[in-house]
C-alpha cells in the first residue's frame, strides 16, 4: 500500500520569511559612491553576503576603503614623496592581513569546537543574501572583499556555538566586536591617511600660489604620516550590532573557556 501524503492545508505557513526587504533596508542606508574622478580600469566583481555583519560593513565601509585607497595610490602619488606614499600602503596591506589572521584563528578555533562537541553544520539565513556586482579599483578592494567574505563566514559559525551552549551570548558579543572592529577600523585608517594627505597636497599648492592667496597651516611631518593611527572613534557610520560592542572594557570581554579556541579580544 502506497504510503499517504500527510494533508496540507492550502497557503498556509508556519512562519513569515524574508522576501529581500532586509536587504532593501540596508542598502536604503548606503551613500552612493561617487567614481567619476576615478580613470582607471577595475575588474568587475560579484561580492555575496549572507551575515547581517558582513552586508552592513560591505555597505558602510568597501566604497570608503575602494575611493581613499585610489587618492593615495594613485592621485597623491602625482604630488607628495612616493616614500611617504609607499608607507601608508604598506601599512594599510599590514592591517589587512592581520585581520585576516585573526579571521582565520576565528574560524579554525570554531571549526575544532564543532568537532569536539559532534556539530555538524553552521546555522544558515533564512534572509536573502545580499548580492552585488561591484567595480574593483586595486588590490586593496579585493583584499577587503576577501577580509569581508571571511567575516561573513565566521558569524554564523560563532552563532552555532552559542545556539549549542558552546559558548555563552556575552562572549559571542565579544568575539563578534572584536573582529567587527578590525575590519571596519582598515576603512576608517584609510579615510584617515587620504585626509592627512589632502592637506599636505592642499598646503604645498598654498605655498606655489604667490603672496596673494593666504597660506593653510603647516602640514604635519612626515613621522606623522608614518605613525598616524587608526582614527577608530571617527567612525559614525557604522553603529554597534550589540550592546556590549564598543560598551564593555576590554578585560570584561576577554573570551573563558571554549571561546579562548577563537581569537584574543584586544
């Protein structure tokens, strides 16, 4: 005998699922960036998030990293010393890869609590994905893609162990901050080093314009540029996603126990 079809009742649901509104709402929020002063080429890239974390920075944040990373390579290169220039990059290439180092402890430190406590899937989105073909400008732009992409990786993951009593909400929080924190602070150091050196650009054409047109004050040395830290409290666009993010000291977020397998909050 054929086996029955439980009955169905017609339109019926159990829940209400996301139609692509969630994304329509953040990207409500983003500035539409403006690349008419940009002349080069860029390879066109096709960027996918499923982590409300990674969709918000990527809004937020990527068009910040892509324009101010393209006036210091590029355009301040036509004025100041090139030395001054290849410091920032190497610098901003320095941030890159140790929040990606901190990423990947954050994701291998979650993938062997999964295997010691016998998980064996990630939580998933039952929101869309938020999917974007985007123009990317440098190497810059593709390593924060990238730096996003892992991001997006590591927050479902985190959320897993929480929902399996692996670790507790507070040290998800902690652990979510910390690792928001290093990729956004990357967006706002650049803003921070094109800042610094239009006024060293807008300074030295004061001084090529004659007696007639006042000066603008002195720009700050060169040992500035070099040591100009990450102006992270700058930084209004991007709130925090949880109320310890940005709220607790340091010491009260250190991780305990299971979540010491994940990265080191600092």
């Amino acid at each position: 005998m054929p086996a029955q079809t439980p009955p169905t009742i017609p339109g019926s649901r159990l829940a209400m699922m996301d139609e692509g509104r969630i994304n329509e709402r953040i990207l409500a929020r983003r500035v539409t960036a403006d690349y008419r002063r940009v002349e080069g080429a860029s390879v066109k890239m096709t960027a996918r998030f499923h982590s409300a974390e990674a969709k918000r920075l990527f809004v937020r944040m990527f068009a910040t990293l892509q324009l101010n990373t393209h006036f210091i390579s590029v355009i301040a290169r036509t004025r100041l010393d090139h030395e001054e220039i290849a410091r920032i990059e190497a610098t901003l290439r320095q941030r890159i890869e140790q929040a990606l180092q901190a990423l990947d402890q954050a994701i291998d430190g979650a993938e062997s609590l999964f295997q010691a406590h016998g998980i064996g899937h990630p939580a998933t989105y039952d929101a869309r994905p938020l999917e974007v073909d985007v123009p990317v400008l440098s190497s810059f732009g593709r390593r924060y893609l990238e730096l996003l992409g892992r991001l997006d990786r590591a927050m479902p993951m985190l959320q897993t162990l929480e929902i399996h009593d692996v670790i507790s909400t507070r040290e998800v929080d902690a652990q979510r901050a910390v690792l928001k924190r290093q990729v956004r602070s990357i967006a706002i150091a650049a803003r921070g080093y094109a800042a610094l050196l239009r006024r060293r650009m807008s300074a030295l054409g004061s001084r090529h314009a004659g007696p007639d047109r006042p000066p603008l004050p002195d720009a700050a040395p060169a040992a500035a540029v070099a040591a100009l830290p990450a102006p992270e409290a700058a930084d209004t666009d991007a709130g925090p996603a949880s109320l310890d993010e940005g709220a607790v000291a340091p010491d009260a977020l250190a991780p305990q126990g299971d979540a010491e397998a994940l990265v080191p909050t600092r």
